[in-house]
C-alpha cells in the first residue's frame, strides 16, 4: 500500500506541475517492484546492463520506466 501511495502522490504532483510523464528506474531481477509499476501504468522504454559494484546487489538490467500522466 506505500508504494501505491507513493506512485499516486507523485502522478497527482506530476499533473499539478503539468509534467507529462514520470519516470524511474528498477533492476529487472526486483520482480515485485516492476508489477507494481506495470499495475500502475508504467512501460518500459528502455534497458542497460547493470555494471558489477560491490553495493549493488542486482545483476543482468536496470530497465528505465515511463508513465504518461497528461
């Protein structure tokens, strides 16, 4: 529920700007963040290979999402 709450302060602040989209990133291996983000209108647009850092404890891509709010 935070982060449905989260998305949605962020959309209603995107359209109170007039922003026409949104956008983040998420490492494809974090299964569960990318569902709440595709449930949420979010598609992804674009991929990198992560590069190996001894913080991040991800592999293969971090994919970058948008979501169109105007």
């Amino acid at each position: 529920g935070i982060g449905t709450r989260f998305l949605e302060l962020a959309a209603g602040k995107a359209l109170e700007y007039g922003l026409p989209q949104l956008s983040l990133i998420v490492f494809e291996q974090n299964e569960g963040a990318k569902r709440l983000y595709e449930r949420h209108g979010f598609y992804e647009i674009m991929r990198e290979k992560v590069v190996p850092h001894e913080l991040i404890h991800y592999t293969g891509y971090a994919l970058l999402m948008v979501k169109d709010v105007c």
